[in-house]
C-alpha cells in the first residue's frame, strides 16, 4: 500500500511538472510559432537568444549574445544543454521543456528525499513538498483587500509582486519564479543533493567537488549556497575533511573552465533590508519579513529548537543562507539576493514541517502556510499568450538563419525578440537590464551604438564597424528611441543585403559596404 501511494504521490508531480512548464512555453507546428506565457514573455527574451547560440549560431567559447566581445558574465550550461538538444533534432519547446520539468520534479523529489533522511518521518518529507509548491506569504490579503473571492478563479495578475507593484510582498515566492528560470530548479536539486551526501557521509563524498563545479556553470547563487554547506560541514566535522578535499579535484575542470572562458563580476555591498524600502528598523524589518514568508518566520526557529541533534548541524549554514543576503547585496541588482532566499525556505520549510508533525495540533495553522501559493497559483492558471513568429516562417529570421555566418554579429536597433537572436546570432547591443545586471558596461555599449547609427558620414560608420567586428547592421523602422539613426546615410550611401517592408526591417552588411 505504501509503494502505491509513493507511486501515486510522484507520478502526480511528475506529470504537474511537466505541465507546469508546458503550460508557460508551448509551440505551433503549423504556424512555427513559439507560444509564450505572459508572464514569462520578459525573462523569455532573455533564454531565447542563449538557448539559439547554441544550437542555430556558433558560440563556443561562450559569450552572452546580447553582449559579444568578451567573455560570458552570466551561467550558461543549462541553457547550452538546451540548444544541443535543439540542434541535435529535439523541437524548440521540448528541447526548453524537457529538462525544465525534469529540473523541477527533481527538485520536489529531492525536497522529499532530504526531509525524510532529516527528520525520518514520510509525512514531514510531503508536506515540506508542500510547502514548497504553495508558499506561506500573506499574498492572500492584498488580494482579499482588492477582489472578492469570486473573483480568483479568474484571477490573472498575481496580488503580490513587489518590487513591480505596490505590495510590500516581492515576486519570488511562487511557482512563476520556476516557470521563469529554467535553470533554478535543476540547480536547487544538485544543491539538495550535496547537502544530502554531506549529511550522509560515506564514498558519495567524493561526489562533492564534482557537483559544486557543475553548479557554478549552471547557477552561480545555488552553487554559493551549496559551497556554504560544503564549508561549515568541512570545518564542523574532521572526519569529513580528507574526502571533501580529494573531492575538489572533480571541479578543477569546471572552475578552470569558468577561469578562462568566462568573467564573474565581483559586487558585494552592504546593503541591508534586502527590498525592504521603509527605514530599516527591528520591526519594519520583522514586518517585511513575516509579510513575505508569513508563519516560517516564527515556525521555522521553533523547529530548530525541537529537531534531532544530528539534524541542528544545519542550523549555522541555513541561518547564514537568511542573514548574508539580508546585510549584503551580491550583484549588479539586489533581486538576485532572492535566490538565496528561496533556497532557504525549502529547507527551513522542512523544519516547520517537523514541528507541525510532532504537535499535530498545530496542523490548525496549515491553511495560513499554503494559503498564499492557492492564491497565487490561479495567475499561473489563467496566464495568456504571445505568439513569437520563428524560423521558417518567419521571413526575417530566416535571412539572418541562412545568409549569416553562424558567428555573425548583428548591430540591431531594436531589442526584444529581434530576428538575429531568433536565428541564434549575436546582436552588438542586448536589452539593457539584462546587460546592466550581469554586470557588463551597458551605458559605453549602448552610446556606441548611438554613434555608430548617427555617424555623419559612410567611413565614420564603417570605421566604428570595422573597428567592433559588427558583421551586419540591421535598422528598423521602429528602432529604439534612444538611438536617433542617420536615416540619409543609411538608405542612400548603404548598399542594402536584405530588406523587407512589411516589417519594416533593412538589413546592412558591413563587407559589402566597408571594403
């Protein structure tokens, strides 16, 4: 009876898993259009043109396609793994979808495994799965405060979704930040999986090394709050000290991979508070936190104090997990601070759940830790589409597929979703935020695009093309406001390769024109 019911449990989200992400990215044969969810439209923008690097463009070694030049700044195996599947024949959306849902369900299944080795008691191990599918956020009362209850069935805006809105309660606590991030929850899971070896002990050990270097490929943050596990049990437990170091030689490849071949940008600030706007004081700090993971923040320390002796010894790290992120900022953007965040409630969670198995009748504040993710699943249900025209039918895409170099560099004038991207070529100039964020000069990239679209003359601009090894250069007639393109020059001195006036779309190459 026990096996069917763990058979049942997991096919149940096996299957959730995979709708999950199918749900947010599917495709049309029939048109060749990719279907986006709304609200993964934006950080979609950002997966496309890196997944497409890889498997319709050549980008080894890596560099991040809306910033070519230098190397990649930004964690890019997932995304590679993705285009090899794509490029060796796997559809668009199965190639995303495929290792997404298995990400996730290996990340629930992980959940599982690691609370019930924990705390040795099967009903802890699902509800702390529960906990983490259905967060405890008080999300629940922006939206009590703004609808009535009829209208959640057909809610489609989440309540809650700071800093974006005027909710004290931050996007990152739900189910979107999965359906966004492909990558996190494949990370999440190895990094579960190193504090399981850890905890068990034995010849996994020498797994360890092994894991983090593949970590620091896939998702720097899971890698750094794996790496602070590895660290107190190294320093914690002698026994441990022999294994653990052998096991460094497993990620000698991945780090001297990431040493030459890609650039981590150093931003560490003091800055605490985290998103936390108001005055930082004791209470609106407690405030903050208790609006955005609601009772764990008082049930998670109780369950501290009641858990096993051997199972405490995650108490240090998990609690550094918390404080760090709330002093220092470690990026570019401090939402990136949330990861960190995220990981420490899937395991803190776990001791809530210990302590609510063990005083049943506290099981009386269960609906008030998953309210908040009830709430917050319909967005995810109700979540319109966009359909992304792609390659063939995409006329665009297809010029830049087939009469490109698979390393060409495209100068583009507008940002989102451009052709170039969608046929897996750089373009010279990516969308801002995501440039700014991963820590590159996004201001010297963007005035050098500037100059190069308003150059006077034909050899001021093709010095500047020459010069910044820009292969093509494509000008719309909807370019970004900000660049001010010389249109005289471009349509009377510039020989056009390709142009298409139903998108408005000209297309420029810089051998053609700067001989």
């Amino acid at each position: 009876m026990r096996k069917l019911l763990y058979f049942t449990f997991f096919s149940i989200l096996f299957l959730f898993s995979f709708w999950l992400m199918n749900h947010t990215l599917s495709y049309d044969p029939s048109t060749s259009a990719i279907l986006v969810g709304g609200k993964y439209w934006s950080d979609f923008s950002h997966a496309l043109p890196l997944v497409r690097s890889f498997s319709y463009g050549s980008n080894l070694p890596p560099q991040y396609p809306g910033y070519p030049g230098e190397p990649i700044r930004y964690h890019f195996l997932f995304f590679a793994l993705v285009g090899l599947l794509e490029k060796i024949g796997l559809r668009f959306d199965w190639a995303l979808n495929i290792p997404s849902a298995l990400g996730f369900f290996a990340l629930i299944l992980m959940i599982f495994v690691l609370a019930k080795k924990l705390f040795a008691h099967t009903s802890v191990a699902a509800l702390s799965v529960i906990f983490f599918l259905f967060n405890a956020s008080f999300s629940w009362l922006d939206f009590i405060r703004r609808h009535p209850l009829a209208d959640l069935p057909s809610l489609a805006q989440f309540p809650a979704f700071a800093p974006w809105n005027q909710s004290i309660i931050a996007a990152f606590w739900n189910l979107n930040i999965y359906t966004n991030q492909r990558h996190l929850g494949l990370s999440f899971a190895l990094a579960l999986a190193v504090i399981y070896i850890l905890y068990t002990g034995g010849r996994r050990l020498y797994l360890v090394g092994l894991l983090l270097g593949i970590l620091l490929l896939i998702n720097q943050a899971a890698f750094a709050a794996a790496g602070l596990f590895a660290f107190w049990f190294f320093i914690s437990r002698p026994v441990l000290r022999r294994p653990l170091t052998l096991s460094a030689i497993g990620s000698l490849p991945p780090i001297l991979f990431s040493l030459l071949f890609t650039r981590t940008s150093p931003h560490i600030l003091f800055k605490p508070g985290f998103l936390l706007t108001d005055p930082l004081t004791l209470t609106s700090f407690t405030w903050y936190w208790l609006q955005n993971i609601g009772l764990h923040l008082l049930l998670i320390p109780l369950g501290f104090l009641l858990a096993p002796p051997k199972t405490r010894t995650l108490i240090i790290p998990l609690l550094a997990l918390f404080i760090l992120p709330n002093l220092f900022q470690f990026s570019v953007d401090m939402v990136n601070n949330h990861k960190f965040f995220n990981f420490f409630l899937i395991v803190g969670s776990m001791f809530t759940a210990h302590l609510l198995i063990r005083f049943k009748p506290l099981l009386v504040l269960l609906p008030f830790l998953v309210l908040g993710g009830l709430i917050d699943f319909f967005p995810v249900l109700n979540d319109h589409y966009y359909s992304l025209s792609d390659y063939p039918k995409n006329p665009d895409v297809k010029f830049f597929a087939e009469s490109t170099p698979r390393d060409a560099v495209v100068l583009n004038s507008t940002w989102f979703y451009h052709p170039a991207s969608l046929a897996g070529r750089k373009i010279f100039n990516g969308y801002s935020y995501f440039t700014w964020s991963f820590g590159y000069d996004q201001t010297g990239r963007e005035r050098l695009t500037q100059a190069i679209y308003s150059a006077s003359s034909l050899p001021s601009a093709c010095t500047l093309l020459v010069n910044n090894r820009i292969n093509f250069v494509e000008l719309s007639a909807r370019s970004e406001e900000f660049l001010r393109p010389n249109i005289t020059l471009w349509h009377n001195q510039f020989i056009p390769a390709y142009t298409n006036p139903i998108s408005g779309l000209t297309v420029y190459s810089t051998a053609q024109n700067c001989l």
